[in-house]
C-alpha cells in the first residue's frame, strides 16, 4: 500500500494567487481529514470527509479556503487568494472507519506565500 | 473539542536512556492515541490505549492512562538515534474528530 498522497511537497506562491493541494487517500479508507501544521497553532483540524461528503468544515479559518472531495480517491484542498498567514504544513489524513481508528498521514505540502 | 498538554515540551537524553512523555487532559475521554513525527515527515500511529485499560506495551514503548488524573504516560525503553522525533498525544473528540496536543520534542543524541 502506497500510503496517503500528497502533491505537491512543497508549493511556494504569492499573496493573492490560488493554491491547490491535493490528496489520495489509502484505498479503502472512508474517512479524509485535512489538518494544518504551524509552529504558533500546532495541528489544527480543518475540515473531515465521509464517504467523499463533507462532515465538519467548522475548522476552516476563512471563506477563503475551500475541500472537495469528488471521488473515494481523490481531495483537493484550495486557497483563493493566498495569504502569507496561510503559510504552513497543510496534512491529508485517512482512517478505515473514523473513531477510534488511527489516521494514517501523508507527508503534508509545505506551502510559502510571500 | 478539548486538547491534550504535553510535558515536557521539549527532551533531550542519550542513547539507551529511557524518555518519558505525559500528556493531561481536562475531560472524560473514551480513548487516547499517541503519534511520532520524525522531521519533514506526517504523523505515525504508535498506539491507542482505551478507558478501561491502564497499561498497553508495543515493543519498546509503553503507555500507561490514568483516568482519576486525566493523564497519560509514554515510556521509550532504551532509547536510540532513530527515535529523535516529536511525540504527540491525540484526544477524541465529537463525532470522529482526534485532536492533537501540542507535543514534546525528543532529542536522542549518541
């Protein structure tokens, strides 16, 4: 199994253009989480899917980020329009069932925006 | 959804030393996991220890709940290079959300 999958590795853009993350989750997995990794803020949920439905968005910082989840292996994280506060380690997770169920991580996309 | 508090932030001992990591939480919780993250890497389960339990071993680590104290314990056993890494705690919370603690920084130097 190839694991969770995150493109790109690292994304460097300027204030005001949109970024696009991306994820493919274990297969199997019904469950997709994005969270977001700062030094100030440590991990922070930012919204979950099951069964490619979006559950909770309520950690969202701000209308300017938005998830889809079009198909069972496939998310996309997007920002529109960037921010330099929006620089961080954007993580995608998966789990079998949610719960108590550990989530297995991606490697995160490391995102600048100057 | 509550978040777990790390002590100590950050660790540093040699190799073969055991480190010890806690983390304190506030209110009753059905569960609780630990994870590693190695540098530039996402995070690995390590192992989940529930309510009714009070001790779980994986190998060299070993995780310890008390639930009248609302903390947990883990314990790595002769410590090596390879596990420099942060060690997070992770709490349930509504639905299926697990919400990080802030971490502890382990620095395992030869």
């Amino acid at each position: 199994d190839a694991g969770v999958i995150q493109s790109p590795r690292h994304e460097v853009t300027e204030m005001g253009q949109e970024v696009t993350l991306r994820c493919k989750p274990i297969s199997g997995h019904d469950y997709l989480f994005w969270y977001r990794q700062t030094m100030m803020r440590g991990l922070e949920l930012l919204i979950y899917f099951n069964n490619n439905v979006p559950i909770d968005d309520s950690g969202m910082p701000e209308d300017r980020f938005s998830a889809k989840m079009p198909n069972a292996s496939f998310s996309t994280l997007k920002i529109q329009p960037s921010e330099p506060r929006d620089s961080a380690v954007y993580f995608c997770a998966s789990s079998f069932t949610g719960g108590a169920d550990p989530l297995h991580f991606g490697n995160g996309t490391r995102l600048t925006v100057t | 959804s509550q978040q777990g508090e790390e002590d100590p932030q950050a660790l540093s001992i040699q190799e073969g030393e055991n480190a010890t990591m806690n983390c304190s939480y506030k209110t009753s919780i059905n569960n609780l996991q630990w994870y590693r993250q190695n540098s530039g890497r996402g995070l690995v389960h390590l192992i989940l220890i529930r309510s009714n339990e009070r001790e779980k071993h994986s190998g060299r680590l070993r995780v310890t709940l008390d639930t009248s104290k609302k903390s947990s314990s883990l314990l790595i056993t002769a410590s090596r290079a390879a596990d420099t890494a942060s060690y997070f705690c992770a709490l349930p919370g509504t639905a299926s959300k697990l919400t990080f603690g802030t971490g502890t920084r382990l620095q395992v130097t030869l």
